[in-house]
C-alpha cells in the first residue's frame, strides 16, 4: 500500500528511543489547543529544609573554599581539601537514596546545588554534576540489580568510588546507535574460575571523571555467535560496570576541555574479559542498554546542563547589571546607553526564560516523569540563550572581561560555553533531529498509532482506516481554525484565563495550532522522508521549542503571583517567543517542497501578514532599571548564585550607594561644567577645592572619595610580569 511507503520506517534504535522516557506538556503543545490550566495546576517542585539548609551550609562553605583562578590556571585540579569536602558531604550522592547512604535529593535540589557552584566554578560544578547525572549511580538506581545497588550506591554516595561513564567512540559521537565497541559472550577465567562472560574492547574519548575514576560504566554492543545466552546472535546494546584496576583496563592521558580544570580523558580496552554479572541490571538487561541510555538522557539533559546555562543567566544578569549601573563613560552609567541597553535587556529576558525553564523541567522529573522532549528542548534552548548571554556580558565589559586573571569574573564562563553546546548531543543534532523528530511521533495524536499499525505484523485494515479517519478530521480541523484566528488575530480564542497575561495564552493557542498544521502537512508531503530533512526539521522544533520557553515564563509569573516585575519582563519574553516562532513559520513557508502549498498555508495563518513584532525599544529601559537596582525581584531572579568573592562584594556594596552618591556626583560635576573646580586638578584635589567653595560637606566629600575608591577597585584590571626576554 502507498500509505506504508510514505510512512517511516522505525529501526529497532528508534523504537527504542520512542519507547523511553515520558510524553508531557509538550504534546498539549503539539495538539493545537493546549490546555493551559493543567500547565497552571501542575506541581511546583519546593526545596525541603534540608535541602536548604545544605545550599546555605554545606555548598556555601564549599563556594568559599574554591579559588577557580588557581585551579584552573595553575593547578588545573582541584585542591585535595576540596575533594575531600566533596566527598565527606556526599556531594556525588544528591540523588542515591539515604537508605544508600546519599542525600536522597529531589531535582530541584540538585539542580540548584549545580547552580550555585557553578556561579562559582564551572570546572567544580561540572565534576561534582556528573556522578549525579548520566553515569553508574543513576543507572544502577533504576536498573540495577540488588546486589549492584547494595555494593556500589553506599561506595558512590561516600566517594569511595569515584564513577565515569564511557559512550562516546572516535567514530561514534553523537550517534549512539552505531557503537563499533562490542563485547563477545564467552567463557573465560575469573578468579580462579571458568564463568560465562564478556571478551569485551573498546575506545571512549571524552569521558568525564576518567582520569580518576575507580569504576567504569561502559556501553558496548553485545553478540552471542555461540548463542550462549540465547538463539539470538545480535544481542544489542549493553551496559556494564567495571572497576578501573580490573587487568586490562586503560585509561590515558587527561584531555583538556576549553582549559578547564574538570576530569576528562579517554579509556581504552583490548579483548578484557568480564564476568556476565557486571552487566548492569544483570543478563536480563543485556541488549536494553539503549533504552537505559535514553531515559538516563532525559534526566540529565534536564537537569545538569540546564543548570549550568542558568548558573551563567544568573551571575552574568547580576554582574553585568551592577557594572553598567556603576561603571561611567561620559559622565553617564553605560547602562543609559540605548545600544547597552537592549544588550541588558537581552540579557534580562533571557535569565527569566532559564530559571522558568529551569523549574517547569525540574518540577516534572519530581513528579516521577521523564520528559523525554522537554529535556531535549531544555538542553538546547538553555544552552543556547546562555551562549548569547555571555556573549551580551562580555561585550557590555569590554576589555575588563578580555584580560584575564583572579578580578575576571567572566572569563570562565565564557570558556565553558561551547562544553555545554556540544555534550550528550551536540546543539546541532538536538536541534535539526532529536526535538521535533522523537516530539512529531510521541506526541501528535495519531502518527504514532498509524506507524505502529502499518510496521505491526499484520496490518489491520479496519484499525487502521479508522486511524486516518481521524487523523484527516483533526488536520481539516486545524485548517479551519488556523485561518478563524488568524482572521481574527487570535482575539477571540477562549483560553479560561484572565487577567493581564490572557492575551499571551491567545496567541500561544494560535501558534499551537499552526505548528500542529505545518507538521501534518510536511508528514503527508514528505513521510519518512521528513527525517532527512533537517532545517526543516529544525524550524518545527524551533516552534515548539519556543511555546515550550513561553509556557515556561507564563508558569514562573503564575507562580510569583504576577507581580509587577514579573509582567514587565513577560512582556519581553512572549512577545520574542512569538516573533522567533513566526520567523520559523517564514523559514517554512520559504522552503516548502511544494512552493505553492508554503504560500497557501502561509496565507492562511497568517492573513493579514506579519502578526509579530520584536519588543519596543523603550520596554528595554523599564527592565535594565529593574536589573541594575537593588530590589525583591532582583535577589529573586539570582536566587542561589553565589556572591561572596571579592569582585561581588564590591559590586554590591558601590550599587547600594548609589542612590546616595549620585545627588552628590550631579553637584560636583555641575561645579566643573562651570568652571568652579578646575578640571585639570586630580580628582581628590578637585573634592577638596569643592570643600574649600562650601560646594560639597565634608561628609559629601568623605563619602564621594570612598565611593570613587571603590569604582577604581572594581574597574581595575590584573597585571602580570614576564620576562619579555624569555619570551622572545
């Protein structure tokens, strides 16, 4: 039959990955009538007492005693103090259960452990995340056998045994699917004995924690050519654990990731025999490690990468917004500058988005959900507005963020960027194939059921028929209503939601149905074709990427109770999750396969043309005044990103008197512009001229001298001496 033609083929690597993990908010999403009170009635994750009381003792203390210039430019490691810390607070067992002897974590707290350490260090934060993330611990804890967990979880949870995690092959990155790694069943010698086993080799580069670790997770493709286990001589991926002293186990030389001071290096092995209980989950689970790898990727990807991108929002949004408030060209704050000023705003709006997205992720995994596609969207768009980010900062700084040394509070942050763009799937590939390819099949309503039919044993034509049937009414359905609110400019879609923030969900609604509109019509052009094609692939993520972030932002204001501030930075953030999404729709109907069918679902979205704009100039103004005073919302958007070095002290202190000191700057600088205090004059001179005229009290002058003292503090730059001639 033609339909089976132009449906997809499923391997058995892609059944896999569409059986793991959980569909969530992101298939009312796809459905084109989200209902958006179930996102305002989900849960929201809270920190227990004790998990507070960690972040402010044991994490605090742990901040205090990292100097990140000394550890990644001199002793490319961490001090020994600060291992020992790690392990003797359990920091790499958040999430081991406490009858395990870890902390017995939620996600929220975990991830907002990563946050705070990483506002202080990226290099600490990555090693602390990774034995809490994707890596033995997390995989014993869902699939290990009772004997794995009772041996292995108190050992991680105490430090005992330090975990990595081998995937990623030369030759097999991103791809998981094609592992060359392979493991033979066999019999061979193990203490003294003849057991039924692996002859197993591999290569893994890349691999966190390597250099230390004491056991190693692998994951390998497994064969049974004697079919000892089974008839079956393709068994599948498998994962095992091996400890690192175990005779024929390699790890080599360190890798040096951006110049970061993390763990990193490759592990090799040739023909090294394991027993078969080393298998994680024992035999029964050999062959499943790919569907254990994608459910462990969904955790991950939803937590630790996410809070390192919203560890960077969070520093750089406090930083940044204090330096530009107090640093002056001009005899005016940088921050008063337009072109400063929509970098700010940028910036602004892009840290609410991270910590939304951060909290509507983690609140879901503590609902004992795995968000399989939320985590993807959550990995690269996070990773992403965090690249920009940085990117605002380190252009607001200027040359104070290029010359690096221990006042450089950005340098780091910059580095480790492209560290998060490019592990457990490269922004690329989660972009053009993970997002909208695993989202189209699990979460439209019918295209999963038809691929299951049509792929099944036997086809069922009466099932089968009734299928498309329904499917053809949902897609008539959505041409009908997509052209009603486009005509309409979504003003008349119900949504059960008032206040100020329901026209948001109105146009969210639209969106929602065009993008349900735009995939059906590219999977009945294109099929299983549709995979292949990745920047069309790419521009249907980007739109369910962006309702994502919007629904994200709407839930964070929801449950701030839509204070002022909050509604300020809405309306940045859903109005540039529209615009993003309409260009996406542009990039669509630009490409169409069929040209005539882009303009006609072009014309019947949006009728009237262009329905979005970017946010106004002047609503930058009214967010960089909320970012660069001290307020509420303030401390409430930069909760848990740590401020006790030198350079935020400073900063914090010169910003709480600014209010102050500025009535008293206006006059000093006033008597110069008439010529009352000489301009030639040093600056103490000139305050003391202006004394000597009763223009400034002394107290003015006493207080004005500090704060320019502070300012000459927090521009000031590190200075290094070389012998040039060394050099030379």
């Amino acid at each position: 039959m033609d339909f089976k033609k132009r449906m997809p083929p499923l391997s058995v690597t892609e059944r896999e990955a569409l059986a793991a993990g959980d569909v969530w908010w992101e298939k009312e999403l796809f459905s084109g009538q989200p209902q958006w009170q179930h996102l305002l009635a989900m849960p929201v994750s809270q920190l227990t007492s004790e998990e507070e009381s960690f972040l402010k003792n044991q994490v605090e203390t742990l901040c205090n005693m990292i100097d990140d210039w000394q550890i990644v430019y001199h002793e490319h490691d961490l001090p020994k103090a600060v291992w020992d810390y790690l392990k003797k607070e359990r920091f790499f067992g958040l999430v081991i259960p406490k009858q395990y002897g870890g902390l017995g974590f939620s996600a929220l707290a975990h991830s907002t452990v990563v946050v705070k350490i990483a506002s202080r260090s990226v290099s600490v934060a990555i090693n602390t995340m990774v034995p809490n993330s994707l890596g033995p611990g997390e995989l014993l804890l869902h699939y290990g056998t009772q004997q794995q967990k009772s041996y292995y979880l108190p050992r991680l949870a105490s430090g005992e045994e330090i975990p990595c995690f081998g995937l990623t092959e030369p030759r097999a990155g991103s791809d998981a699917g094609s592992l060359t790694d392979s493991g033979i069943v066999c019999h061979g010698e193990y203490q003294g004995k003849q057991v039924l086993g692996i002859r197993l080799s591999w290569e893994k580069r890349y691999i966190t924690l390597a250099p230390i670790a004491t056991v190693l997770g692998i994951a390998f493709h497994l064969y049974d050519p004697d079919h000892l286990l089974s008839t079956k001589e393709d068994i599948g991926i498998t994962l095992s654990l091996i400890p690192t002293n175990h005779k024929g186990v390699e790890i080599g030389n360190r890798h040096l990731p951006s110049y970061l001071a993390f763990m990193n290096g490759p592990t090799r092995g040739k023909d090294v025999f394991i027993p078969m209980e080393w298998i994680i989950g024992g035999v029964e689970m050999a062959g499943q490690g790919w569907r254990m790898l994608m459910e462990c990727l969904s955790i991950g990807r939803a937590i630790s990468l996410p809070a390192l991108s919203t560890a960077c929002g969070k520093m750089t949004f406090r930083m940044t917004g204090a330096y530009a408030q107090l640093r002056k060209q001009f005899n005016m704050p940088i921050a008063q500058f337009e072109g400063v000023e929509e970098a700010l705003a940028n910036m602004a709006g892009y840290t609410y988005l991270l910590e939304a997205c951060r909290l509507l992720t983690v609140s879901a995994i503590d609902q004992k959900i795995k968000p399989a596609t939320a985590s993807a969207i959550a990995k690269y768009q996070m990773t992403e507005l965090a690249r920009k980010v940085i990117s605002h900062a380190m252009d607001i700084h200027g040359g104070h963020a290029v010359q690096v040394g221990p006042r450089n509070y950005l340098a780091h942050a910059h580095l480790s960027t492209p560290i998060s763009i490019t592990v457990e799937g490269a922004n690329i590939l989660t972009r053009n194939m993970i997002i909208f390819g695993q989202g189209a099949i699990r979460c439209h309503p019918y295209i999963l059921q038809e691929i299951e039919l049509i792929n099944g044993p036997a086809v069922s034509s009466q099932g089968l028929r009734r299928i498309l049937f329904s499917h053809a009414g949902y897609l008539i359905k959505n041409i009908f209503r997509s052209f009603y609110y486009g005509l309409t400019a979504g003003k008349l879609i119900s949504v059960s939601i008032s206040g100020p923030t329901a026209r948001y969900y109105r146009q969210l609604t639209r969106m929602s149905t065009a993008l349900a509109l735009l995939a059906d019509s590219l999977m009945l052009i294109l099929g299983g074709k549709l995979k292949r094609k990745e920047c069309i692939s790419a521009r249907l993520a980007d739109i369910l990427s962006e309702l994502y972030l919007a629904s994200a932002a709407l839930k964070y204001a929801q449950q701030h109770h839509h204070a002022k501030e909050d509604l300020t930075y809405l309306s940045w953030c859903i109005p540039m999750c529209l615009y993003n999404i309409q260009t996406a729709c542009e990039g669509l109907f630009a490409n169409f396969p069929w040209p005539w069918l882009g303009k006609i679902l072009s014309w019947l979205i949006f009728p009237w043309g262009r329905s979005y704009k970017k946010p106004k100039d002047n609503l930058a103004q009214h967010m960089v005044k909320i970012m660069t005073v001290p307020s509420e919302f303030r401390d409430r958007l930069t909760c848990y990103a740590y401020t006790n070095t030198d350079a935020a002290k400073k900063l914090e202190a010169a910003l709480s008197q600014v209010a102050a000191i500025d009535p008293i700057w206006k006059k000093f600088q006033s008597a110069m512009r008439d010529g009352k205090v000489k301009k030639w004059r040093n600056v103490e001179e000139q305050m003391q001229e202006a004394l000597k005229q009763n223009i400034l009290t002394a107290s003015e002058v006493n207080a004005l001298c500090e704060y320019d003292k502070l300012i000459t503090e927090i521009i000031k730059v590190d200075e290094f001496s070389f012998d040039l001639r060394k050099v030379v």
